[in-house]
C-alpha cells in the first residue's frame, strides 16, 4: 500500500510509504457500494453532541462534521477509487472500507470532542457490529488496512486544519451613528453593551475557497435611493411582531427556518439519503460537500458583513428621522416577529448564504429539479437560549432545492431581522460558494 498526503500549492507534497504484508480481503465492496447507514449514524450522532455543548454558537460543530467527512471521504476514497481526494490520497483496494471509514470518523471527533470519547468509541463498535451482522467479514488484515487508511486521513485533515482561525478573535470598533451604519441594540440582542458577534468569522480559513473575502457581494442600495425605501417599507411591515401584512404562511416559514443550518440542511440531507438508493461513498461525498457549502458559506457571508458594516431592520426603523432619507417614517418602538435582533451587522444574510451553499451540493447530487419534503420539528422562541417550541405542521414541501434555498433567504424579512436585498445578496454568494467547492473539490474521476 501506498499514500501520501495531498498537499495545496504552494505547498511541497510529501509522500509516505507504509509496507503492510498483502493478504486476501473477504470483505462485500460491490459495485453498489456498502450502505450509506453507518455515514448517516456518525454524522447524527456527531452534530448531537455539538448542539448539546454550545448550541451552534460557534463554528466548532460545523468544523467538526466537515472534517468528519472530508476524512472518511478520503479514508474510502483510497479504497475505492470514485472521486479526488481531498487532502490524503491512497491506493489499498483490499483494505476493508467500513474500517476505514469509521475509524477515520472516530479519529476526528474524538479528537474535537475528547469528553465525549467513551461515546464515540461504543458507536464506532457499534456501527462495526451492526454491519457485519448484514455483509461478510472481512480478513483480520483487511481490517486493520482500514484502521491505517483511517487514521492516516483523519490526522491528515486535523493536521491541515490546525490554526484555521475558526475561534480566532477580531477587533471591532463601532462606527459614529450613520445612516446605513451598524449600531449597537445590546437590549433587543441580549448581549453585553459593546459586544459584536463573529468578527473574527470572515477571516477565519475555508476548506475550498482561497480566502474567506474571495467572492464580494455588491454594496447595499444607498440610503436615499427608491430601492432601500421600498426594502425599508416591506421589511417594516411583513417583519413587524405582529401584523396583518404578513400571512400565515408566511409566518410559518419564517418560524420554521429559525432552525441553525447545521442542523436543518444536515437532517435534510439525511432523509434523502435514507429515501433514496445512495451508497457510503456518495453518502458521505453528500455529507462533505453540504458543509464545506454552510461553513464556507458562513465565513464568506462574515467577510462581507463587516466589510459593509450595515445596519439592521432594527435600528433603521427606530432611528429613520436620522437618515436623510425624507420617505421613510421612524417607529420608536417597532419590533420583529423573531424578538430577537443578532448583535452582528445585516448585509448579506449568513442564515440565507448558508442555505444556497448547501443547496448547490444538494443540486449536484440529485439534479435541480428534484422535489422533496424538509422537516424542522422545534426551533428557538426568540434569540439562542431562549427555549425550543415544536412547529406544527413540522414540514414544508419544495419543487426543486434552489426554491428552499429562496425561501430560506426570504424566511429572515418575515422575522423581521433583514431587509430583501440582504436575503436574495445571501442566497446568491452561497450559490457561488457551494457552485466553486462542487467545481473544485472532491470531483469524480474519469
């Protein structure tokens, strides 16, 4: 067997050569592929225990599930020859794959979440277990095969991944109050006086852009333009906490997005893998490319945020005397739908980026015109930490992913916390995020 580790330019590539004495695997790896069952437990499991540790309100989870997948992806893809690795390539087709791929799953999280070691360990035998009752066992050799290519291509991907800056910090100063300026609303953010949220996101690393500020959005309309007054009226009164504006569904799709996309595009993608015939290897290529598209999506939109610093629904409304802008009218007391406005500036929509990265992947998997249903059974009340309420109904059904991913967009007005062009700017830059990771990673061969 030979590997080495994949290495991007300018880097030097480095090759390593492990000798394992050849042996004949046993183990079931048809054309079809293994089940994708065991791909869908880890990536259920996994997201389980970043939501419980911090509510996704730091990019640990998605960080930790988009290593997860890249690894196993790499793990498999040495085995079985489908599409490009991603950072480690290798050439051991009698290695046995489900070996490869959880251990390569174990090695990540296990590494991220190390309280949660015991855990992961009995899913890894588990997993192991449960399969081997349904294909035939594999050779000792092929095995242990697997466990190398695992291990190797997880620590390879930790490895690439160490000082991404994922949790670095950044300074922020607020501007002078401005027409069109991000302000400060730390009463309706829950948040300390001075705090801003994320400003160290947009330079933290992508895993397939160059750089977080790679694709810039247009600026927002101008303040006195006829274009941000029309924003301005709609979001004032379709985003208000209560009005007649607004209709039920559209009420409910709003509430019904509130869900983080680690959570709604990840058990989206593991419903349609469970609905439809789709093998570990594509399974998990799925898996990978979903989240390069939420987390690249999120520190692209990040990027641009603060590279525009512009303001909130909020404060436009409650501060419209002071704006120069003679057709719009001041609210001194308006508030959204959501009761919550995020203590982050507004241009572009992360929640809608996120949305169109992921549902790039989704198209390049299953076509632009696939229909499907998307559950979302609880969201938050308000902001983070305030309580989960059930949604009834818990489903809302789409003609192909591009209008979920709209919809997703626009479901931010109807709560009240972005205007129009905030939302459509953020469905578009996560097209073109998750349409340059489809392009540039993890590509079929031949």
């Amino acid at each position: 067997m030979r590997y080495r580790a994949v290495l991007s330019t300018p880097r030097i590539a480095l090759v390593l050569s492990v000798v394992i004495l050849p042996a004949v695997s046993c183990n079931a790896q048809t054309e079809a592929g293994p089940s994708a069952e065991p791909i869908v437990e880890w990536n259920r499991v996994v997201l389980e225990i970043a939501e419980a540790e911090d509510g996704f309100l730091t990019l640990k989870g998605l960080r930790t599930v988009t290593m997860m997948h890249l690894a196993m992806h790499d793990a498999m893809n040495a085995i079985v020859h489908r599409y490009e690795p991603y950072e480690f390539a290798a050439d051991d087709p009698d290695a046995d794959l489900l070996a490869a791929a959880n251990t390569a799953a174990y090695t990540v999280a296990a590494q991220q979440y190390p309280g949660s070691d015991s855990s992961l360990a009995a899913l890894r035998l588990r997993l192991t277990a449960s399969e081997r009752e349904t294909s035939p066992s594999p050779t000792r050799a092929a095995i242990e095969r697997g466990e190398v290519l695992g291990r190797a291509a997880a620590e390879a991907i930790v490895k690439r991944r160490v000082a991404d800056g994922w949790d670095a910090e950044a300074e922020y100063s607020f501007h002078p109050m401005g027409p069109g300026v991000y302000a400060e609303f730390n009463k309706h953010s829950g948040t300390p006086e001075g705090f801003v949220f994320g400003a160290g996101w947009g330079a933290a690393q992508p895993f397939s852009m160059d750089s977080s500020g790679q694709f810039r959005v247009p600026p927002p309309p101008d303040i006195k333009s006829a274009a941000y007054t029309a924003a301005f009226n709609e979001v004032k009164e379709v985003g208000r906490y209560q009005t007649i504006e607004r209709t039920v569904d559209q009420t409910h799709l709003a509430l019904w997005w509130k869900d983080f996309n680690e959570n709604s595009q990840n058990r989206l993608a593991r419903d349609l893998i469970q609905k439809e015939p789709i093998d570990a290897i594509d399974a998990n290529r799925l898996f990978a490319l979903v989240n390069v598209g939420v987390y690249d999506g999120y520190i692209s939109s990040f990027n641009n945020k603060f590279f525009y610093n512009h303001w909130r629904p909020y404060t436009a409304i409650r501060w419209a005397d002071n704006d120069e802008n003679p057709d719009t009218e001041k609210e001194a007391n308006w508030t959204n739908l959501h009761r919550h406005t995020y203590a982050f500036p507004s241009y572009p929509s992360a929640h809608g980026t996120a949305c169109g990265g992921a549902a790039a992947a989704f198209e390049d998997v299953f076509g632009d015109g696939y229909g499907f249903t998307m559950r979302i059974p609880l969201v938050d009340i308000a902001g983070p930490m305030s309580g989960k309420i059930e949604m009834h109904p818990a489903t809302r059904t789409f003609d192909s992913f591009e209008a979920a991913a709209i919809e997703c967009g626009l479901s931010r007005l109807y709560l009240g916390i972005h205007f129009r062009y905030d939302s459509e700017q953020g469905v578009r830059l996560g097209y073109q995020v998750g349409r340059h990771a489809v392009a540039t990673i993890l590509r079929p061969v031949g």
